[in-house]
C-alpha cells in the first residue's frame, strides 16, 4: 500500500546489488528445491522464470563505473562551485 501517489518508488524498478541478486537466486533456488508436489504450477514457472532472469543478469559483464565527477569545462556551467550559504532557520512548531 502506498502512502501518498506519486511516491519516489512508484512504477520504478528495483535496483538490487551484484551480492543482493547472488543471494536472492540462493534464495529462489532454495524455494523451488522445498516446495511441496501440490504448490500451483503458476508458481512454479514463475519463480523458475525470475531464477532464469536472475542467472542471466548475474552472467553478464557487470557494468563499468560510472564517473561522479564531471569534467571541468562542464562545472563551470552549473554554478560557482563554492559552498552554498545556509538557509535562514524555520520558526518553532506550534505544539497543541
């Protein structure tokens, strides 16, 4: 349930880590191996086609990194590249 529309995760996928994917296919793989012979065939194909998703993403190159810093031609267009001055202090909460 979501707690307001328009929420920063809302239709956003999940961006998992390299060690967080190796993991979670342990996990699947686990799930499959207990399942009990009534579990829904539904269920089944899905889990084995996120096993499937998971082994093929863990399989390819991971990505280069990316650079954080831009170049220095670039910066100066962003502003001054000095600190920010501080913003004025908020007026105390009225308590009731």
């Amino acid at each position: 349930m979501r707690s307001f529309d328009g929420q920063f995760s809302d239709n956003r996928p999940l961006k998992r880590t390299r060690e967080e994917k190796v993991r979670l296919l342990a996990e699947l793989k686990e799930t499959v191996r207990t399942m009990k012979q009534h579990t829904s065939p539904e269920l089944r194909v899905s889990i084995a086609a996120k096993i499937k998703e998971l082994e093929a993403d863990l399989a390819a190159p991971p990505p280069p990194p990316r650079e954080r810093r831009l170049p220095s031609h670039q910066q100066d267009q962003f502003g001054t590249g000095g600190p920010r001055t501080p913003r004025k202090p908020r007026p105390p909460r009225e308590t009731f």
